[in-house]
C-alpha cells in the first residue's frame, strides 16, 4: 500500500475524530468493563516481558481462516494471554511441530472461531475498524490492548455477540499519518513505552485459480546487466476486459538476480496510458502489488529469488492494441493476467503480543516525509528498547528503519510474522547454557572456512525456516554455523531449547546480527552504546553464544568496517571469541585487537557456483603455501538446505578444511599470536558484493517470506 501524506483531514471527519478522541482516550464507556488486568512482569534489563507461567493451552488451527479471523483470534489471544498464557493457533504447518516441544498440558478445539463465545465473558467488547482505512487496523490494535477488547469488523462483532465500545468506521480519511498523529496524541500516554510494535495493516492474499500466461523469459543467467535494454511487449492477445495485470520475477530464483525495471511505458491503440519509474507518484498509481519487491539505488524495482511484482493497467474502452515498452534487465519473467489477482486482507500475526503488552502498532515507512513521525516515535523510548515488527518496502526499509532505529539507541526484532508470542513467552523452560572450552590449536597454511546460515535475529525466522532446516536430515553431515537471537529465551524459550538439545557435533548456535535485537553499532551514539553491548552481553552469555554475526551501517560502497569504538564496546560488555562481519572489504583483525572480526564471502547462486567463487577467492589471495588463509562463508537461508550445504562440503578439495565458527576463531586467534612475532603472516578476507544496484549486496536479515 503506498502510504501518502495529507496536510489536513476533510473538515467532517476532522471534527468526528476531534469527538471521539474524549470517547477513546477517556475512561471506557459504561458497558466496556474494567480495565484489563495481566499477568506480565518486566525486569529491567529484559528487551520483552516475562508472561505468567502457562500450564493448560487449546490448540486451535486457523490456517484455513482468512485475515479478518485471525485478525479477531489474534486480538482476542492477546486480552486472554495477557493474564495466562492458554491459547495456541496454528497459522502455518510448523506451528503444529512445535506443539510436541510445549512442556504443557494441551487440549484441541474442532473450530477455531468457538474460542470467541467460550472466552466472550473474558472481553470487554470489540473496536471495530474501517478497511477503507487500513491503518484503523492499527489504531484499534492499540485500543484493543488498552481496552480489553477484540479486533472486529462490524459483521464479526453482530455476528458473535460483542458489544462494540469503540467504532472506527468513518471516522478517518485513508490517511495513515493523521491516524498516526492521533494515535500519539490520545493513545501514546497510556501505552507501554518499553516496545513499539510496527506491523503493515492489511496485506495482499492470492485470488484461488487465477491463470498467469508467461509472456517473456530470459533463458541464460545474466549476472552483469548484459541484456539491458527496452523490450516491447505486444499484450494485445491479453486484453479481455477493463483492466490487465503485468508480473515481474525472476526467472533463476537461486542465484539473487532477478528482473529489474527501470522505466514502463504503457501504448493502447498506440496512444500512451502510463509512463513512470519506479518509486514515483505515478508508478504509484498503477503497483497493484509492490510488497514482495525492493527499489534499487538507480530508480529501478526488482524482485529476486521468489518474489515479484505486479502493475496494474486500466484498459480504455475500445482498445484493440495494447503494448507495453519496458527498460528491464537480469533473469526476468513476465506473466500476465486480466483477473485481479490479489486482494486485501487484514495481517493477524504478532498482534497478540502487541495486545497483551499495551504497545502502540504502527506501520510508519522511516524515510520520506513519515521519517520524522518515525524519529519521533523513537525519540519517546529509551535506549536499549525494541521495535518489534518490520518496516514497509521491505530492504530498502529495513536499511533506513534499523540505520534510524539505531541512532536513537533502539534495537530491531523482525517479528511481523513471528506467530504465539504471547503464548510462548509463557512457556518456562531453561536455555541456560555454556559455550565450548577455548582451545589453542595447531595452525596449518592450509584454508579454513567456516559456514554461516544467517538470519537469525529474524525471531519468526527461528520459529519458521529455521525448524524446516532444522529437520532436514541432511542437517548434521558438514559443519554448520546457525544463527540465533539470545532473545528467544524471553520471547519463545520453548524454540530456543529445542536447538539447544537437538544440535549435532556439526552443529553450532552463534548469535545473529548483532546481538540483543539486530542494530548497526557504528549508528548508535557513541554515550549509548554501551547500553546495548551490555544487553547483549547478558542475554549471550545466559543462552551459551560467544560468537556474534554483526552488520555495520550500510553505505553505497557496501558495509564499511566496524569501527574501533563499536569493537571495544563489546569487548568491554561481552566476552566474545569474535565476530563476523557482513561483506567487508580488506585486512582485518590487526594484532593486538579487542575482539577478532572477520569479513565474510558470498558466492551466489549453486553449489557449484559457490566452490567456484571460493576457488576463485583462495586464488586471488595467493593460495596458502605460505601461510593460512581464513574464510567466513555467508548461506542463504532462504534457497539453500542442509543438503545443498553438504554438497558444497563434499566438492571442496582436500586443502580447504571446513570448521565450526569456536574452532574457526580459536585457529584464527593463534594466527593472531604468530602475526605479532612474525608480521609477514597476515590474515583477509574480501568480499563477494554484486557490482549491480539491481540488488542487494549480501542476503538481508528481513523476513523474506
């Protein structure tokens, strides 16, 4: 949903919000109930709250249910776990695996919506919000967590017998930045300030049988913007209607290089109908669906691996030609169609927690004119906070949401999808746990290499790609570094346990970027940071992680060193064995420094593809007859398997030796000692960054779906 900002409000609904702020911020009406009560505490020190101890939980499966149940499910979750932890859905199959690693009495239910009349008494009622205005999704998100209340439309409230206490219909424009203003002005004061909840209000749902016709295919892997030029696409076969729809994607999905446009020209009857770029107004006006691709650095849309993007084209009357002249490049595919293929629907997921925890929802793209709001919003929070959730526009949102989250001292949980928090955080089980001794091995000029999957601060990444992983049996066969975040043991203990007990000699929990909640250290204040690597610290050493993956702030030549402040910071504040760092550039790691880093290497795309960018690197660097060479080597979490892991392993000539990270810097750390007697050793590591803005340079921390 493109998000514009208006300057006023219509005078008529101005006045009706201007009313029914003294009937929301004031006390509840007569009928609404008492304020909810909760089990929740919140230690100092703690980035999420402690629930009460659950003992008795209903499984109720809800995947089967469209947005507008679960949205209601998951708001009345929240009122009821908020007291006691004792209502699990499962929205997706991996939720029904983790049920057997609940240490908790269970019981199921045959459908899911008869939790609303069996826990209706434990409610005060339902806020109804207006889908005309999406974000009055969020707003009643909030008034749902102060109230005691549902999230409802109105049928749903009539059709279940709530009482409505508060109704947003009709009381706002589509204007996300007005409700977000009212939001601050009248809810904010009675709202926890120790988490922000960012979640987008609604999003797109594929319509059943809707039949996409290829038109286009790039057949070879192009990886250099080879083929770029303005190709003509003649849909005039395709116009059946009133309108036709155009999709973008990527025709090697492995590989990270996916279609990108630069500029669209739409002709029918030879008469032109749209010409924009993307990221402008009047692209705006015609991306049905742009949430599952990223704006690159030269005004150009992509979508790698399984994403896409759709455009919608409104067809003249009368048209008997329509052409379209598309500037694109890389491995794309272009289908279309003339049935809408997406509709909207509220986004459920993660509301509980936000419920239970009386945090203020927003969905506030932190660049661009709502950027203020944003640095706003963050000003009001104290240093070492979350905000939990996502950014809109995905990756360019996320480098602009963490890089300004982090300048106001406030650390990023992507949890957008993260499903049951409110009931897992109940779950009460230890993840106290140590890491391996620190040896000091013999060093051979021979390459060692170690394997990271990344993604780990991504906590609905643990609880969803990661236990897919997890269980694939060729887990266990090569040496694997699996991030995690130290903080599943506040916010999903149960999770955090199960990879602790069911980790095999191959396999090595490491904390993912970069530590308590995903931040760039080189962003925060210099006074402030400390507040962070404490934190850290912490949580790391409760949970047995001594090996941190960490991002720097990302610039245009890609991500720029840690500075010596942020490395001391956390040697001050942890007791790490090291870091690796996201594609770096040149020699790190000097003797003599507080903490090892090390940058890594990402060859993209296969097995093969990989060995080869490996192979291509040790050559580069001088091979190692003469001294050992040290490789950090980045997975993509999201196309890679344990399988395809081992496949690389068992390619690899005898001379690179593949080692688990503790064993990888206990090695590196000798060299270290050796380079201060004999300067000549040195260690580097360079990175693999793609030359092209058409996509990211190393695989991102957001919740790629």
């Amino acid at each position: 949903m493109q998000v514009h900002r208006r300057s006023i409000l219509s005078a008529g609904i101005g006045a009706t919000a201007l009313s029914l702020a003294g009937h929301i911020a004031g006390a509840p009406p007569a009928h609404a109930g008492p304020q909810p009560s909760t089990g929740i505490s919140w230690p100092q020190g703690q980035v999420f709250p402690t629930f009460a101890k659950a003992k008795k939980v209903v499984i109720a499966d809800a995947t089967r249910l469209d947005g507008f149940d679960r949205l209601l499910l998951t708001s009345l979750q929240g009122v009821i776990n908020a007291r006691v932890p004792e209502i699990y859905l499962i929205v997706d199959p991996v939720d029904s695996t983790w049920v057997a690693n609940l240490p908790v009495t269970t019981s199921s239910v045959a459908d899911p919506m008869s939790l609303v009349s069996r826990y209706r008494d434990r409610v005060n009622g339902a806020i109804v919000y207006d889908l005309a205005a999406p974000d009055t999704i969020n707003l009643a998100t909030t008034m749902a967590g102060l109230k005691g209340c549902v999230v409802a439309s109105a049928a749903q409230a009539e059709a279940h017998q709530l009482p409505i206490v508060t109704d947003l219909r009709g009381q706002f424009a589509d204007d996300p930045a007005a409700i977000h203003e009212w939001q601050m002005a009248n809810l904010w004061p009675q709202c926890t300030h120790r988490v922000l909840v960012g979640l987008p209000p609604a999003t797109t749902v594929e319509v059943a049988d809707v039949t996409w016709t290829e038109v286009a295919r790039e057949g070879n892997e192009v990886r250099d913007s080879s083929n770029r030029k303005v190709y003509t696409f003649d849909l005039s076969a395709h116009v059946s209607g009133s309108e036709l729809f155009v999709k973008f994607s990527d025709s090697f999905p492995t590989d990270g290089w996916g279609a990108s446009v630069h500029s669209v020209t739409a002709l029918a009857n030879g008469a032109t109908i749209a010409s924009f770029t993307p990221g402008s107004d009047e692209e705006a006006s015609h991306l049905f669906d742009g949430a599952h691709s990223q704006l690159g650095g030269s005004s150009n849309r992509f979508a790698d691996g399984n994403n896409y993007f759709i455009y919608r084209f409104a067809i003249p009357a009368g048209t008997t030609s329509f052409v379209l002249e598309v500037d694109l490049e890389n491995e794309y595919v272009v289908s279309t169609t003339a049935t809408a293929p997406t509709r909207l629907e509220p986004f459920a997921q993660f509301r509980d927690f936000a419920v239970a925890t009386k945090a203020l929802v927003s969905w506030l793209p932190p660049s661009g004119d709502s950027g203020s709001q944003f640095a706003d919003l963050l000003n009001r929070v104290e240093p070492g906070s979350a905000y939990a959730g996502w950014f809109s526009n995905d990756v360019s949102g996320e480098w602009s949401g963490v890089q300004l989250c982090s300048e106001h001292g406030v650390v990023v949980v992507a949890a957008d999808f993260y499903a049951n928090a409110s009931v897992l955080s109940g779950i009460q089980v230890s993840t106290k746990a140590s890491p391996s001794r620190r040896t000091t091995p013999s060093v051979r000029n021979t390459t060692y290499l170690t394997l990271t999957i990344g993604e780990g601060d991504n906590v609905q990444y643990c609880q969803r790609r990661m236990r897919d992983l997890w269980d694939d049996p060729g887990r266990g066969r090569a040496p694997m570094n699996w991030t995690v975040s130290p903080l599943l043991a506040e916010i999903g203990p149960a999770l955090l346990r199960h990879y602790q007990q069911t980790a095999t000699t191959s396999d090595l929990l490491v904390c993912g970027p970069s530590g308590a909640g995903y931040t760039y250290g080189d962003s925060w204040p210099q006074d402030t940071l400390d507040t962070y690597t404490t934190m850290s610290g912490r949580s790391m050493a409760a949970t047995g992680l001594d090996i941190v993956y960490a991002y720097s702030t990302p610039n245009s030549s890609g991500f720029p060193k840690l500075p010596d402040w942020v490395v001391q910071s956390y040697a001050r504040n942890t007791n790490l064995r090291g870091i690796i760092q996201t594609d770096e550039h040149g020699r790190y790691s000097e003797p003599g420094a507080s903490v090892p880093l090390i940058g890594t290497l990402w060859p993209q795309g296969s097995p093969a593809d990989y060995k080869q960018g490996l192979l291509d690197h040790i050559s580069a660097m001088g091979g190692t007859s003469d001294q050992p060479l040290f490789i950090a080597g980045l997975v993509n979490a999201w196309q890679w398997t344990p399988y395809d892991i081992w496949t690389l392993v068992r390619s690899l000539p005898s001379s690179i030796e593949v080692v688990l990270a503790d064993r990888f810097f206990d090695l590196f750390a000798q060299t270290r000692q050796r380079a201060t007697t004999a300067p000549a050793q040195k260690v580097t590591v360079a990175s693999s960054a793609k030359p092209h803005g058409s996509s990211s340079a190393a695989p991102t921390p957001g919740p790629k779906r």
